[in-house]
C-alpha cells in the first residue's frame, strides 16, 4: 500500500500541489490523468522517492519495490541489451554474477576454493534459485521480443539503437524488475500496435499494482479499473475507468456549478440586505450578523475549464478523383528489400489507415508519396490539383531551435499577418509567453503542435501524417481527431493509437512482407478479417 497524504509540493513560487491524497491498494491500477502541467509527474517522483514534497508525506508498505518507468532513459552504453535488461532485477542479477564467478573459482585448478567461499555458494545458490534466477534470461529476451527487438540484436550493445528503441529496452528493463508496484510515464510512446497489444496482455497478468500516465486512450482504459485527477493541485479518485471519469467529471462539474450559483445567489441577497440595512441602527445587530456569515463562508470556486486545441482547416480547391498512384515501387535499405512492387491508388476523400508490423516500411512508403526520398524503381504519383501537407515523426527536427515559436510560424507563413499568426497559435495551445519561447526549449508535445500548426493551417487537400498523435495528450488527440474527420480531404495516416484509427478509417492499407494488401473497409473490418479483433 501507498498513502500520499496533505502533499504540497512548490517550484519557483509555483503551487504544484497543495494539500493532495491519494491511495495505491493491492491489486490497484490507476490511471493518471490531467492538463500538462498538472503535476502527473511530480506525483510520480514523490512516489518513487525521487523527490520529496514540501509539506505532507508519502507512506508505503516496508520493503515494497517501485519500478518507475520515465521518458528519460539515461545513459545507455557499456552493456548489451540483454545485460542491460536482466540487470533491471538488480539482486537476481548479482547474484548470477557472483555464482558465475564462484563457479570460475572451483574450475580453476591452481587456486583451490576455500571452504568459506563453498558456504557462500551454496548459500547464495539457493537465493538464486527461490528467485528463479535462471529463468531470468528467458524472462528477459521474451520480454524484448514482445517488445519488437529480435533476437538477433538482443546481444548488441545498447548504445548502437536510437533513442525510440533505448526507450524500449528501458520499458524492458523495468518489466523484467517484476516490481511490487508499476509507475509507468507514457509507456506506449514508442511501440507499434503489435507491440503495445503484447504490452497490454503482459500488463494484465502482472500481479502487482500500476499507476500510468497514458495519452493512448484504448490502453489506459481497457487497464485501469481506477482513475485519479491531477488539477488545481488536487488529486481526486474516480472508482471506474477513462470512460467512467469522463461521465463522472462531467456530473461532478454540473453540480458543483449548481451549488456555485446557489451560493452566489445567497451572497449576493446577503450583501445587497447589507447594503440596504447598514445605516439603520435598528438593523445593526442584522446587519453585523449578516457580514460574519460572509466572512465566515467558505467560498466555492469553479474548476477551470481544460485548455484544448482548436483546429479548423483552411478552405482549399477540390483534388482530382485519384489523389495518390502508386506502381510498382521497390525499396531497398542496405541490401534489405523493405517494398517490393507497391500498387495502389489513393482516392479523393479516402481516409486511409497505413498499418504493417514495425519495420514493414509505413514510414517508407509515406516519405515516398510525400516526395521526400526516391523509389529504387517504379513511381508514385500525385494526382491534378492535390495539395499537400505531410507529418513525420520527426518533423520537429525541421525547427529551427535559434528561433521562437512565433518567429518559427512567421517563417513558414509568411504571407500571414501577425493577427493570423497569434490567432493560429492560440488555437494550438500558445498564448502570451508561450509565443516567446524558443523552440530549443520546448518539449516534444509542444513540438508536435508547433509543426500541426504550420501544417494544418495551409490550404491543402491531402494529408499524409506519420505518428501524429505521438506527444499529444488524450484531449489534443480528440480535437485532432474531430478535425481530421471533418477535413474535406483526403488522408493516408500511420498511427499507434486503436481508438483514433478505429474512428476515423474508411480504408485499410497493410504492407506485408513488402506487399500492399488493401482492405476496402474500415478498421474493425480489418481487424476482423485478418483475425486481430483483439487489437480492439
């Protein structure tokens, strides 16, 4: 068990949490949710020990282990992956490395074992067993494996994978910890549809209790049977799952906004009685009373309302009817075939999902059509009157760190006028300061908004988007969502997210095996067809 208990917790004068509880029972999954900013991730350090509140205490069950899962890795290197992984159940671990080194010493003829070392052996080989140390490694591998890391590069140093997959391996790494309690900050960031259903399933067979923070809003919801608020400094529980907080919040909120108005109606007889009565002595003791009570009054204050982006695309010429043709497209990556004679066409109007196991070339394939890189051979090509804006992953690279968020807009817009640009960055969430700021400063979400800004508010008719809801939290991924249904344009779209692309498809495209298979339905009905109804 976990108690937070009147928790404050103050950063540059800044108020992040003032007077909070929070509970984490056996058998607990939490799902915590909040506005950026909330303090989602202060709650989590405070938990793990990382730092302690300014007012207020954290108290747990003793010898209770927390793995905390963050999106900073660390320093990666030194090690290999799989070294690196078995070592997230650090005393297992030594152990094996102590045997290892005690078995060395029996085996070596010239310097005899002493009987000191033979009791430590056997003391420490009975530990070892009771921990199931040698299953660790099989642990640790099927672990990667479901994670999307092969087995053929689970022996390479851990230093040779990029950031995206150093993250993986930190999630692996804390899995294979099997800790008594799961803190987990944006655990599906990073993984393919594959991997995160694998993730979910293991998740659901782990025994001890889980607090995430997730913006993929089908993972969190088919996991956390609770959910806790982060706002207004506050932590306040709900006893079901997203869907349940939402209905429940919006219930909350209505009567809390009726017993606002209550009050202020009564405040407001109050004061004009006082108002009316005061110079009348024979009304003094009335009146006297009357101002107590104000004083007295505990005053309710309204929740503020959650900030959330505002997206409406720009008016644009109508596409010809075939938007996008691809034939025969082949692409080769260091002598690894990754598209081996794509065929399709792309419609007006389609809205089509781009799915495939990681690597299969999503990615690939949409820098292709977007005219980014070349094919080894065959063409993809754009249709009349078809313009286009394309999201990467890594679209944010293209900013320029030197410059601010409204310099960068101004940049990309430059035929709009500052009114325009201010207009456009206060619907994505920048306002005031926020405008001032250096896009080197920035975090990955405010990144991504930056570059949906630049892309979304030109008058195109064809999106290509890779991993847009990436950094995004729950309630931008709505907006988003809604906006991309409402475009009046066509859509080929790669994403992780099930809810999103379940609500949003009309068409299906798997690259398999290099191949383009087109399902003429939409998600479920390729979800059912290729029997992954699971997915969902």
């Amino acid at each position: 068990m976990i108690k937070l208990s009147n928790i404050g917790m103050h950063f540059g004068g800044r108020t992040i949490l003032s007077g909070a509880d929070m509970l984490v029972r056996n058998g607990d999954r939490i799902g915590l949710v909040g506005p950026n900013g909330a303090g989602k991730s202060t709650v989590f350090k405070i938990i793990a020990g990382i730092e302690i509140p300014d007012e207020g205490e954290m108290i747990s069950d003793p010898g209770l282990s927390i793995g905390y899962f963050s999106q900073d890795t660390g320093e990666m290197r030194g090690s290999s992956v799989i070294e690196t992984v078995m070592g997230g159940d650090k005393v297992t671990y030594d152990i094996g490395l102590r045997l290892r080194k005690l078995e060395e010493r029996m085996g070596d003829q010239g310097d005899a074992i002493t009987e000191r070392e033979m009791d430590e052996y056997g003391q420490i080989q009975t530990m070892f067993l009771e921990r199931d140390g040698y299953g660790l490694e099989d642990r640790a591998r099927t672990i990667l494996t479901g994670l999307g890391i092969p087995q053929d590069r689970q022996d390479e140093d851990v230093s040779t994978f990029s950031g995206g997959w150093k993250m993986r391996i930190a999630l692996a790494r804390i899995l294979a910890g099997n800790p008594d309690v799961l803190l987990m900050d944006e655990p599906t960031n990073h993984l393919d549809v594959e991997s995160i259903v694998w993730l979910e399933q293991w998740l659901k067979s782990f025994k001890g209790e889980i607090v995430m923070i997730c913006h993929d809003r089908e993972f969190m919801t088919k996991l956390c049977s609770t959910t806790v608020e982060v706002a207004g400094g506050k932590l306040v529980s709900y006893s079901g799952n997203y869907d349940f907080y939402l209905r429940e919040r919006e219930i909350r909120r209505r009567q809390i906004e009726a017993t606002y108005a209550r009050q202020q109606a009564q405040i407001a007889k109050d004061e004009e009685f006082i108002s009316r009565f005061a110079a009348r002595a024979s009304h003094a003791n009335l009146v006297q009373s009357r101002i107590k009570m104000l004083e007295k009054i505990e005053r309710i204050e309204l929740p503020k309302e959650d900030r959330t982006m505002s997206i409406a695309f720009q008016p644009c010429p109508r596409s010809g009817e075939q938007v996008v043709v691809m034939d025969d497209i082949f692409k080769s990556y260091k002598n690894r075939s990754v598209l081996k004679g794509i065929c399709g066409i792309v419609r007006r109007l389609d809205k089509i999902a781009l799915t495939g196991i990681n690597g299969a070339g999503k990615s690939t394939l949409l820098k292709i059509i977007a005219g980014e890189i070349e094919p080894d051979s065959g063409s993809s090509t754009l249709g009349s009157s078809v313009r286009m804006g394309y999201f990467s992953q890594y679209s944010f690279e293209s900013l320029d760190p030197e410059l601010t968020v409204f310099e960068e807009m101004c940049h990309r817009l430059p035929q709009a006028t500052t009114g325009e640009i201010m207009s456009i960055l206060g619907a994505f969430l920048f306002s005031g300061d926020d405008t001032k700021k250096k896009i080197s400063v920035l975090s990955g979400g405010e990144k991504s908004r930056v570059m949906l800004a630049a892309i979304l508010s030109q008058p195109v008719n064809f999106l290509v988007l890779d991993e847009p809801t990436n950094h995004l939290d729950i309630g931008s991924r709505e907006v988003l969502l809604k906006a991309l249904n409402d475009f009046d344009g066509t859509i080929v779209i790669v994403s992780h997210d099930r809810y999103f692309l379940s609500r949003m498809a009309n068409r299906v495209f798997e690259i398999d095996d290099g191949m383009l298979v087109v399902y003429e339905g939409d998600y479920s009905y390729y979800l059912e067809k290729t029997g992954r109804e699971y997915f969902l």
